[in-house]
C-alpha cells in the first residue's frame, strides 16, 4: 500500500523566462507520507510560499512533477486537486459572514445545513471565534480573520492541506493555545498537512518534519530533533535553535595523541585524540580549515576552560544569557540559574568534543556531530 501523500520531482520555480528569470524553486524534491504535518520554514524570500502556491495550482510549474497519491496534478486547476488552503493574506468572501465563508468550503459536500452548522460551530469552538460567527470580514481584526481562513480550509476533507502562515497575526499566548488545539485536530482525523512559516518554534511544535529552505534550495529534510543535533550544512545549523549556534573558523592539526582547532587571536581548543571516533579523526585531519559549532546550552564555564571575558548578562526569568568575547568573536552561553558575573569578567569557557559540530569551511556541510561523521 502506498502511503505517499505527496511527492514533489525536481521541481524548478522561474518568475520570468525558464533558466533567465529568478530562480525561486530550485530542483526540489521530497515526499510526503499521509497523516504528516510538514512545516517548510525559512527566511523571507527563500522558496517556501513559492512551493506551497505551486502544490495548490495558483503558480505553475517550471520544470518538474507533483503527485498527489497516484495522480501528477502540475498541470490541473486547483479546483481538481482536492487541496485546502489557507492563505496568508486570508482570502475571504466580504459578501459572507465567517460562519457562511467557513461553511462554503463544505457547500459541494452535499451534507445538509444541520451537518454543515455542526462542523462550523465545531472547528469555530477550536479556533475561539464563536462569537464572531455571525459579523462580515470587513468588521473584524487580522487575527480574527485569518482563524476564520484557517478554518475554513481545515474543515475540508480533502486530500492535502496547505497553510500559509496559519498564525502570524495572533497574539503569543493564543498562538501557543491554537498549536496544540490544530495539531490534535490534525492528527486526530488523519490529515496531511503542509504549513509555511518562518518561526522555527512554530514548526518545531507542530511538524513531524522540516524541510529547511534558503535561496531556492532545500538544505535538510528532517525530524525538529535530528536537525537539531545533526544539522546538514552551516546554514541549518545556524538557523534553527535560539539562541543560535556559535561559530569560529579553526585551523586543525594533530599529532600522535592530541588534536588541536586553532582560533583567533591565538587561541586553542586541545582535545586528546580519544575524544573523537577514529573515522572523526581522520576526516578532521584531512582537513586544514573547518568551522566549529557549538549550541549554546552546551557550552559549559569551567575553571581550567579557555579564558573569555563577560560582555552581557542577562536574566530572562527563567535563565541567563551569557554573552563573552572569545577568539576574536562572541560566545553565547546559556544557563539555568542566575548569575551574578561583572561586565569584563573573565570566565573559563568549555567546550566538550562531544558537543562540537564541525563544518567544512568551504562548502559549509557538515563533517561530524560530537563522535559521529555527518
């Protein structure tokens, strides 16, 4: 049995001529199974609204093939590809109240009214706008109506759901409400569902996987844990985890029981050859120049650390952030308990090899993760 809901086929995107225009969608490939929810995120003008208007019909393909389940849809309407969509900028009918716009969805479903008020007021009462069911586009604010385009796609039954910034407009607590609430919903009933957005804390709660985009390209296609702990390149690296990762280009040399990363202004990381897997030691030593990782929950203070010297602290109510001058750049440190270090404070800095993700200077992919090769 296939469980594929979607699959995308070397996909291209040109706004303009083919291979003259701007390349928005470049050679995007994956696939989706059913009952996954996806989040594509990435910064503004990386690829991913592109994508998702292309999944749904309102952009044309390139190059390339989308499947819905068996069927290669690219070049059918929208109307026949069975997809639900909520839009960024909310798309409602002003002529209908919310209540008529989110039960216009379901006016081809020949159920009956009493079916149809049921389901409305149901995903109204999961969205906390029951009492505007009643009042017209025009009357109410931005987050009230794109809850109203969320549900209105998300009471279809249809085959895919797409969502486009789904709640970019609400307010933090509601935000942090809702994703729970949609993501059981989701679940619950077996949908497949795609969301665009650029908040990484959206797409950690919610997806199953992420699919990182930058420049028209996808960078990594994975589980919010393992991109995490196992970023693919330099830029899923440092892109994903708040506060993000730290970064230093090194110099690397060894010798027969020690390995050594070289920084600025004349520091050094020395690490027994033990610390590292053998087929880490080699493809490190291979190597003259690399960049170093390390998170910032990590990173650990110790008295026979590296010295790096306070140059904020702050306490955020439920931990501090530290920041150091270090190696000719800044080191962010995160703890838990309050500190009281001074501003120009020297502070040992540890940083263990197992928490070390080291990148190839060059191409930016990643070498190893802790004892483990990329």
């Amino acid at each position: 049995m296939n469980d594929t809901a979607l699959s995308i086929d070397n996909v291209d995107k040109f706004y303009g001529p083919v291979d003259y225009g701007v390349h928005a969608v470049k050679r995007l490939s994956m696939e989706v199974k059913k009952g996954e929810i996806i989040a594509l995120l990435g910064s503004s003008g990386c690829g991913k609204t592109s994508t998702l208007r292309m999944i749904a019909g309102f952009e044309p393909v390139s190059r390339g093939t989308i499947s819905l389940g068996s069927r290669q849809v690219q070049t059918l309407p929208p109307v026949r590809r069975n997809v639900a969509m909520a839009f960024e900028g909310y798309s409602l009918y002003p002529p209908l109240t919310v209540r008529e716009n989110i039960g216009f969805a379901l006016k081809a479903s020949k159920l009956s009214q009493a079916v149809v008020d049921e389901k409305v007021a149901s995903i109204a009462k999961l969205l906390e706008i029951e009492d505007i069911l009643g009042r017209y586009p025009s009357s109410i604010s931005g987050g009230q109506q794109q809850r109203a385009s969320l549900g209105r796609a998300l009471i279809r039954d249809a085959a895919l759901h797409l969502l486009d910034e789904p709640m970019g407009q609400l307010e933090p607590q509601l935000r942090a409400v809702l994703r729970g609430r949609i993501k059981h919903y989701i679940k619950e009933r077996g949908l497949t569902a795609i969301l665009v957005t650029h908040d990484q804390t959206e797409a950690n709660a919610l997806a199953d996987r992420i699919a990182v985009m930058e420049g028209g390209v996808l960078q990594q296609f994975d589980t919010p844990k393992k991109i995490k702990e196992r970023p693919a390149n330099l830029f899923t690296g440092t892109f994903v985890g708040e506060p993000p990762m730290n970064v230093f280009e090194a110099s690397v040399s060894g010798s027969g029981t020690g390995i050594r990363f070289g920084l600025k202004d004349g520091v050094h990381l020395d690490y027994h050859t033990s610390d590292f897997s053998h087929p880490v030691r080699e493809a490190l030593l291979k190597r003259q120049k690399v960049v170093l990782g390390v998170r910032p929950y990590a990173v650990r203070r110790s008295a026979d650390g590296v010295t790096g010297r306070v140059a904020v602290n702050q306490w955020l109510g439920d931990q501090t952030h530290i920041a150091a001058d270090f190696a000719g750049g800044t080191m962010v440190l995160v703890e838990h308990d309050r500190t009281s270090l001074e501003i120009g404070q020297p502070i040992g800095i540890r940083l263990e090899p197992s928490s070390l993700h080291v990148f190839d200077s060059e191409s930016g992919n990643a070498i190893s993760h802790g004892e483990e090769l990329a």
